[in-house]
C-alpha cells in the first residue's frame, strides 16, 4: 500500500528515531509499503519518519539503469559503522523536499550494519551513489536533512519554497 510522504517543515522530520526492539508483521508490512512508495515517487531511498513513523527503518534501491534489475534493500537500526577519508559530492534531493537538490559531500565508502526483513544481521560496504543514499538515510533517522548541511540562506531559502508548496496542496 502507498504510503503519503510528509513534505518539510514537519516536526516529524526533526526527531530522532527509536530502535526497532522486535521485528513484527506490521514492521514488515510497513517496509514493504515504504519500497512501494519509494518506486512510485520515483525516489532511490526512503526511511520510516518520511511516512510519519518514528522508527529506526530505511529503505533504498540505488539501480538507476533500465535494463538492470532491482536490488531492494530494508534495513532495520541500520548503522555505519566505519567510513572512508575520501570524499563525494552528489548532487541530493529529498522525496520530502521535492524539486530542490543541492550538493553535499559525505564520506565516499560506508560500511553499515543493518537486521534485514528477516531478521538476520547483515553488514556491507557501499560506495559512490549508494553509500551517498544510505547516509542520507540514515540522517533522517537522526532527525536531519540534506539541507542542514548547507548554509542558513539556501537552507531558508527551501524551506520557505516547501511552506508555500504546502500552502498551495493545501488549497487544492
């Protein structure tokens, strides 16, 4: 089931997300709706507070090629847990910024633990695009956004561009 994706500024998008403790059928559930929200809208990544739930859950899919297939990813209390020196720029956006994108640099290969949909613990080292998304993420399991790391004016600036686009669906 698609799920709505909240648009910043929200209050949600700020918090911090608490540990999955047990994975349940409802968590699971939720995974798979957040994977078929991610396709539909169309983005590469989506975690647990975009669709107003406050837990430690991640979605990504960072195959962008037409003729590849689909490599889903759920991870649950995912976490990295070393990264490398040498860094990358990509130009990110955000499903719940919509049209805005902005450059920010992050650490080019991440290796992450994360406890799949089965609950098995799984770790992987990720580089370019998808070590990019996964930290994105995982940001947003922390309470931030990729306009936090950039300045006060082009971070204000967007901000204020989301508060009318609300406005505006609002009237609709």
């Amino acid at each position: 089931m698609k799920r709505s994706i909240i648009i910043h500024p929200d209050p949600r998008l700020k918090k911090v997300c608490a540990p999955v403790a047990d994975l349940s059928d409802d968590l699971r559930k939720l995974a798979d709706d957040m994977l078929e929200t991610m396709y539909d809208a169309p983005g590469v990544g989506l975690a647990a507070p975009q669709v107003g739930v406050l837990d430690r859950l991640i979605v990504l899919d960072c195959v962008k090629d037409k003729g590849d297939a689909p490599h889903p990813l759920i991870m649950f209390n995912p976490k990295v847990i070393a990264s490398s020196d040498e860094l990358n720029t990509y130009e990110e956006g955000c499903l719940s910024i919509p049209e805005q994108y902005a450059e920010v640099t992050r650490p080019k290969v991440v290796d992450v633990t994360w406890i799949d949909r089965d609950g098995k613990e799984r770790k992987e080292t990720f580089d370019g695009l998808w070590a990019t998304c996964v930290q994105h993420e995982i940001d947003h399991l922390n309470g931030k956004l990729f306009i936090d790391y950039l300045g006060p004016m082009k971070r204000q600036m967007i901000t204020r561009k989301m508060q009318k686009l609300k406005r505006d669906r609002a009237r609709v």
